[in-house]
C-alpha cells in the first residue's frame, strides 16, 4: 500500500486527475471506495434471486426471455464491481459465498419478495431507476478510474431495464384490472424506493464518498432526483404516489408519514401510527427482511455444495 499523503491526494483530486491504483490513494480513500462498490456489487447480486422469483410469472415466453436478459446484465455488473473489489485486495470468493447473510450490504427493498409480473415490472421502472441514479452520478463524477471506465456498459444496459419497466407499465395499465394491480405493487414499493438513497444528509456519518468525489451528489440531492422522473410517469399513468411538487421549494415533498414502519410480511406501510425516527429505519435494514437468507442461500448453494 502507497504511504501516499492526504495533501497529495487532494492535490490530484484538485487537478482532476484520477485515481487509477492503490499507489495514488491514503488508506482512508481506500476504505471509502472499498465501502461505497461493495454495496453496489451487492445491490446487483442480489437483484438475480429477486428479480427471478417474479420473473417466473412471465405472461408469456418472450417477457420470460427479455426478464432473464436482465438478470444476466445484473450479474454482469455484480462481477464487474467484485472485479474491482479484487483488484482492491478484498477476497471475492470469500465475499460471494462464504459472507454471513446479513453481512451482505444491499438496500431493504429488495428484502421484499417479488412475487407478481407487475411487481417485477415495477422493480424495473423503480428500483433500476434508482440504480441509474447513484451510478450515473459516479459515471459522471467519481475519480476512481477503473470504476468509471466499466460504468460505461452498466450505464447502458440499466436503461434497457428501465425502459422495460415503463414500456409495461404502459402496457398493463390499458388491460383490465392492471392500472389496480400495479397500483398495489406501488403502494409499498414507492416508499422503499425513496429509502434506497439511504439516510439524510443531516444525518450522514460516512462523508468519504463525496470528499473524495467517489459519487458526485448527496443522498437527498439523488433522492429528488430519482423522484423527479418516477413521480411524473406515475403521475402520467393515473398511478398514485405519496409525494408532490414544491413549487417554493423546487424540491419533491413526501405526502405521508415518512420515515414509517414497514410490515414486511404483508407489504404494508403503517402509516396510520404516524412517522418514525431514521434510527429506526436504521434497525430495520440492519436486521435485513424475509428473503435476505433466501436469496444468500441460492447464491452460494452451488459454491457449498462443491466445497462439502
């Protein structure tokens, strides 16, 4: 590892020249991009059970192949990260499948089980959109060059699944019965979506990622961001959200209670008893919800099974 100073770091980052290996990085800078592509391999590993297990209510072949296409870019992404992860040091082998459950840093939602072609389909419209967000912000803006050299593709192909989710939403909302249905997947799904950026940047504790210009926006800067296109294509599809613009503000303001406890089980939000603290929230995720185990166990089943 570089002895490499402080002072020398930020005078690279200060003439915008990137960081390419270990011997232009401080310790510190190492953990914060060792902490910040880990739960993006993670995100994208995890969304292969996830987005499957709703992927098997294809309603019809052709959706089953499009769905499997995207799985197989997540899991393309996920070894594109791990890749880098390696190349940092870290055991990839030992992070794929011998880490704890738990230990396993995604966001909450996709804890949630997928279940139907319009939850999937949502995921897509929702959670990609999210992914775009954060990533396309590190595209545009980290100094880590490896990093922003393979973005590239996953930048691409996460628009692919984007689209797919508007271009069924589109599609479901002129078939009987499917605007309800979709309905009742947004109903929970929205608000998870709006968790995903993590916490407020009041309450922010790890600072790293943006001193250092691993990412190039805030967590509540990305978090409007993601709402001003999610919300508008609701808006379009007569789908209802909690959240509104602010014209005084310019920002999205959230409708409900929020942040508010989640009934993981039946996919509710308990809005009725009101907001609760982010330390609660915090409890949550760190708990991780009903298919955290699953998804972890399909993962590494193969890997165990061979090794005994």
């Amino acid at each position: 590892m570089s002895h490499l100073t402080e002072a020398a770091l930020q005078d690279r980052l200060a003439h915008k020249q990137l960081v390419e290996n270990e011997s232009h990085m401080t310790a510190q800078y190492k953990d914060d991009l060792i902490r910040i592509l880990t739960v993006s391999a993670d995100t994208e590993l995890v969304s292969a059970p996830a987005y499957y297990n709703a992927a098997r209510r294809a309603p019809s072949v052709n959706a089953m192949i499009s769905a499997l296409a995207i799985i197989q870019d997540e899991m393309g992404h996920a070894h594109i990260a791990y890749r880098l992860l390696q190349d940092l040091g870290v055991d990839k082998e030992e992070m794929i499948y011998r880490r704890a459950a738990r230990q396993f840093k995604y966001p909450y939602a996709f804890d949630v089980p997928l279940e139907t072609w319009e939850e999937l389909v949502v995921a897509n419209a929702f959670y990609d959109r999210a992914g775009i967000t954060l990533l396309g912000d590190v595209y545009r803006s980290t100094s880590y060059g490896p990093w922003k050299r393979a973005l590239v593709k996953v930048d691409k192909e996460e628009t692919f699944h984007l689209r797919h989710g508007e271009i069924w939403m589109r599609r479901l909302v002129q078939e009987p019965g499917g605007r309800e249905r979709l309905q009742r997947a947004i109903d929970w799904m929205f608000l998870l979506t709006v968790e995903w950026f993590g916490l407020p940047d009041d309450l922010k504790k790890h600072t790293g990622q943006l001193d250092y210009g691993l990412k190039g926006s805030s967590n509540d800067t990305l978090r409007q961001v993601w709402m001003k296109t999610a919300v508008p294509l609701c808006e379009e599809l007569g789908l209802q959200v909690p959240a509104k613009w602010n014209d005084a503000t310019q920002k999205f303001d959230i409708t409900c209670p929020f942040p508010a406890t989640f009934d993981a089980p039946n996919k509710r939000w308990k809005l009725e008893q009101g907001a609760i603290t982010w330390d609660e929230v915090m409890k949550r995720w760190k708990m991780r919800g009903p298919m955290n185990e699953y998804y972890v166990e399909r993962i590494q089943r193969g890997y165990k099974a061979m090794s005994g």
